[in-house]
C-alpha cells in the first residue's frame, strides 16, 4: 500500500479528521461504553462513520442539483431554445454561442484560481460555495425574460456565459471540499457518486420540466408554449431545484478551516497573483507531474464541456430533435451516465484514475466518429452513438477530479482546484472555437463534430506520459 501522505493525507488535524477514518484501534474500554462492552474509540469510530455518511450525501446533493444548469440551462433546454430558428439563422447562433463561452471562458481563467487561493487562506470555503451558488440561481430566474426574438439573442448569450463563469467558480469550492467528506481510500466511490447523482437529478428535473411544460399543449399552471413561455417557466423551476439541494451541504459540512501547519497569511486581491507566480513555480519544482495533469486535464476536459454544451444544439439542428425529443433523449443519457459513473468509480478506487481517464477518452473519440461519418442516418445514429458518448463522458469526470485530489499539498485544496479551473478555461476557447471554426468552414452544424473531437484526441495526447499513482488499496 502507498504512503498515504502520497495522495493528500495529512496528520490528524480539526481541519482534517474524516481524512484518516477510521482512526487508530484504542483497546482499554472506559465509562459508559465499557458497561456495554464496547470501547470508546469504537463508538466514536461509528458516530465518526455515520455523520460522514450524511456529509457525503449532502454534499452530493450539490451535484443532484446542479443538474438544474448543467442539463437544462447549458445543455438540453435553454442552449437549445436559444439557438432555435426564432433568435437567428442556423449556423450563425450555433457560432454566435459558442463565442460568448469563449469569452466566459477567458474570464474564469483570469480569476478562478484567486477565488479558490483566497477561500482556502480565509477559511470561508462554504461561504463562498454559497455566494456563488446564488448568483447562478439568481442568473437562471432571470433567463425567464428571454423572449424568442433576435433581439433578445445578446441577453440570452450573456446569461449563458455569466452563468458559466459563477458555476465554475462555485465548483472550484465545491470540488475542494470532496477531502473533507472523503478518505485517501473511497475519494474515487465519493467522487463517482457525486456525479452520479447529478445525472440522477438531472433526469428526475427533465422528467418534470417535460411533463409539467415543454410536451403538453396546457402544461401546469396554465403554461403553453407561446412566446417561449414553456421553456422561460423551466429556467424559474431549474432556479428553485437548484437553489433548495445547495442548501444540504451548506448546512451538514463544517466550514474548511486550514490547519494551522499550513495556514497562510491574508493578502489583497491583487498580491494574490503574486502569491499563485509563486505556487505555480514551485509546484512545477517540486510537483511537477502534477502540472502536466493539469494541462492534459484541461484540454480533454474542455473537449468533455463541448459535448455537454453543443450535445442538444447538434440533436436539434443535425438530427430534427423536437424540444421534447431532446429531453427525452437527455433522460436517457442521464441515466446511461448515471449508472456508468457510480460504477466506475469503484474501479477508479482500485485500479486508479488514469487506466479510467484514457478508457473513457478512447470511446469518446470512437463515438464522436461515428456520429459525424453516419449523420445522415437520422436518429437512430444519434441515439445509439450518442449515448454511447454518455457513457464515458462521466467517468472521465470524475476520475479527472480524483487523480487531481490524490495529488493536492493539505490545505491548498481551493487553490488548486482553482488552478484546474483555471487551465480548463485557459483553453476553454478550443472546443467552442473548434466547433465554430468547423461549422464555418463546413458550413453546416454536424461538422461540429469534428472539432469537438479533435480537443478530446489532443487531450488523450497530452495525458499518455503524465505517471499516476498507484491507487490505495480497497479497506
């Protein structure tokens, strides 16, 4: 088995406990839990499980509700309206969409790691998670005044892309705390749950948004689909969802506090830059492997955040999806994903994230081809392909995340997360531009595709020498 303080363990510290669960066996029974026979480090050993049972369940329900703008607002329901005929010609607000994400993109690059350096230094790692866990809730609500007129188009776009920037920036707090409710040896199971549950609830919101608005002639409430009013009534229900399961995780998890072996002195906002020059050159002294994850990381990432984002726009252009046919199909790839996540996070567990990563980013490739090379198939293609992209999409998720969160130095979980923020929006231009680019130069949408792809190869190519550690044996 490998030295623990290989993959992030540090020594037992308030900030830093449920890391090394369970603890060290204590023998000699006193007080009460002797007259039962029982130990005391027994009974703190399963009052110790069983809360960090209920933190991690709430902290996975962050992801549960997330789904609210990662698969309606992003992906399947507003992207897709947004694009639609009434706000632009095809082809023009599928490019139109993919700049503003660039844009968005560039500004999570300049600003992720700082937010994530400072709310590490502060102790404020849930405070923040909250702030901008509203902001995007509050962003959905007022995605409702999008009307379906061009000249609506350019508030749309800058909903979209502000929604983007405060997202990632509360995944950065979010993702950070995945040391707090995990251990060096259930990270993967941990991770890989987290994200299931977030294709968990994103089936269960599409299910409702479909039935309750976008496929009935009357939907609840009186709802129809006249001026996009179907469509703008899911961005308020996707605010509610998401705003109601962040709540969990602010309530069960304990605010970060950092160690006092690695606590930081407070600086300005802009000595923060100065601070991460400096991180950044020692990292690459003394941790270097784990600067090479991270540009490899960021790029097959950003190919993982095209699919998501232009999955429901090609369905809709390419394949003659129907708003409710996209759901359908998005269900459908929800729980493909779902499914496939949890389990594979075993596997992460016990063989490691990079066989995982590289598994995942091969079928990626293989399915995105298939889609491209047989577009004129009709739907059949992109049901059968297309799931089978959802199949690896998750996992490359979240073994990305846990390969990341063995390699992290205690008490700067926020800074690199925000670092793995940063290097993903650092390149986030490459596949919105690649599918901008193809599609111009194709011009018609499904060759997309091709620059969606061609991100995910180059991402697989950049990771093939980065070395990974041995996963943790199983308890």
């Amino acid at each position: 088995m490998t030295d623990p303080t290989e993959h992030g363990s540090t020594p037992a510290s308030p900030g830093y406990g449920p890391r090394n669960f369970p603890p060290s066996h204590l023998t000699p029974p006193d007080g009460a839990a002797a007259t039962i026979g029982v130990s005391t480090s027994q009974v703190e050993a399963v009052t110790e499980g069983g809360a960090r049972k209920g933190r991690i369940l709430a902290w996975a329900l962050w992801d549960w509700g997330s789904a609210a703008f990662n698969a309606v607002v992003t992906t399947f329901v507003f992207t897709v309206y947004l694009t639609s005929e009434s706000f632009g010609p095809s082809g023009t607000v599928e490019a139109q969409l993919g700049w503003a994400l660039a844009i968005a993109g560039l500004l999570i690059a300049v600003l992720a790691p700082i937010t994530g350096q400072r709310s590490d230094t502060s102790g404020r790692r849930k405070f923040w998670l909250a702030v901008n866990t509203y902001i995007v809730v509050a962003i959905t609500v007022a995605m409702f005044f999008v009307l379906p007129a061009p000249e609506y188009l350019m508030l749309g776009l800058f909903l979209v892309a502000a929604g983007n920037v405060f997202f990632e920036f509360a995944g950065v707090n979010y993702n950070a705390m995945l040391v707090q409710v995990s251990t060096p040896r259930s990270i993967g199971k941990v991770s890989g749950f987290g994200w299931g549950m977030g294709y968990v609830g994103g089936i269960v919101l599409l299910l409702i948004v479909y039935f309750g608005f976008i496929q009935p002639e009357v939907g609840l409430f009186g709802v129809t689909g006249d001026e996009g009013l179907a469509v703008r009534v899911s961005m308020l229900v996707s605010a509610i969802w998401f705003g109601v399961f962040a709540l969990p995780v602010l309530l069960a998890v304990p605010e970060y506090r950092n160690p006092a072996a690695v606590e930081r002195e407070k600086i300005g906002f802009f000595a923060s830059y100065a601070r991460l020059g400096r991180d950044i050159k020692r990292l690459w002294k003394e941790q270097r492997n784990t600067v090479w994850f991270l540009l490899a990381s960021a790029v097959f990432r950003d190919g993982l955040a095209g699919v998501f984002t232009f999955g429901g726009v090609l369905a809709a252009s390419v394949f003659g999806f129907s708003a409710g046919e996209v759901i359908i199909f998005a269900i459908a790839a929800n729980v493909v994903a779902g499914i496939s996540t949890i389990a594979v996070g075993v596997l992460d567990d016990r063989l490691g994230a990079k066989p995982v990563i590289m598994a995942a980013l091969i079928g990626l490739v293989v399915s995105g081809l298939v889609v491209f090379f047989l577009h004129d198939g009709g739907q059949i293609v992109f049901w059968t392909a297309g799931l089978a992209l959802c199949l690896f999409v998750g996992p490359a998720q979240s073994a990305s995340r846990t390969f990341l969160a063995r390699l992290i130095p205690a008490g700067r979980e926020g800074e690199v997360f925000g670092l793995y923020a940063t290097t993903g929006r650092a390149v986030s231009f490459l596949a919105p531009t690649a599918f901008a680019l193809f599609v111009t130069i194709g011009g018609a949408p499904y060759f997309g595709i091709l620059g969606i792809i061609l991100v995910i190869a180059l991402g697989l190519a950049l990771l093939i020498p980065v070395k990974a550690k041995k996963a943790v044996a199983a308890e």
